[in-house]
C-alpha cells in the first residue's frame, strides 16, 4: 500500500515539480501551481480533477474517492491511499494531476506524460 512518502517521492519525480508547505501540510505544485495535498493525517491524498470526471470515479469507487465538503466547489478530488492498489496506480493518479495543472511548455516538452483529459 503506497504511503505519504510514496506520494512525495512520485511528485517529486515529476517534471518542475516542488513541495511547499501551505495550511500545515505538504502540496506538491508544477511551475508553481498545486497539483497534490497530502492532509495530516496521511492517510489520503487531494488531487486536481475535472469535476465532471471526479463524480463518476466516485461513484464508481466511493472506497478509493471522495469529495471533500471544503473541496466541492473546486476541481479536486480526495483519494484514500490504503484503496490505491499499488505504486503504478499512484503515479497514474499523481501524473494525471500534473498534466492538468502543467504548463503547455511542460506538457509539449515531456510528451511522455501525455496530454491532460480536460482543463
């Protein structure tokens, strides 16, 4: 099961990515702009998400996704790491992060990652 140190090391592994502490807990950003939180207790994890796709992967796995009441007005979703099946699915969730918050430069320079699904 992928922990918080999983999480800062996958992040960390991706492209102009840095990690600022901001409201007591680490964030993870491209180019400056977040992509990821891991809350206090680091248990879960808070990753962009459009908001039309995070209420199906919700629906569809309601052990693993959940919108934050804070959070619902924003394009994020939370994910339960103890539901995250192994370090793989952890990068595909943090990469897809990435790409939505990554700058097109970034995007054209490491196509590798793919383009985002939506903004």
């Amino acid at each position: 099961m992928p922990d918080a140190e999983d999480v800062r090391r996958i992040a960390l592994s991706l492209p102009d990515t840095t990690e600022k502490i901001a409201w007591s807990m680490p964030t993870f950003r491209v180019a400056g702009k977040m992509f990821a939180t891991v809350p206090e207790d680091e248990t879960s994890i808070a990753v962009r998400c459009p908001k039309e796709e995070r209420d199906e992967l919700v629906l569809a796995e309601p052990g693993k996704f959940w919108i934050a009441e804070h959070e619902a007005q924003f394009a994020w979703v939370r994910v339960r790491l103890g539901a995250v099946e192994d370090e793989a699915e952890l990068r595909d969730i943090l990469a897809d992060s990435w790409r939505q918050a990554a700058p097109t430069r970034l995007l054209e320079a490491y196509p590798e990652l793919g383009l985002p699904t939506a903004e």
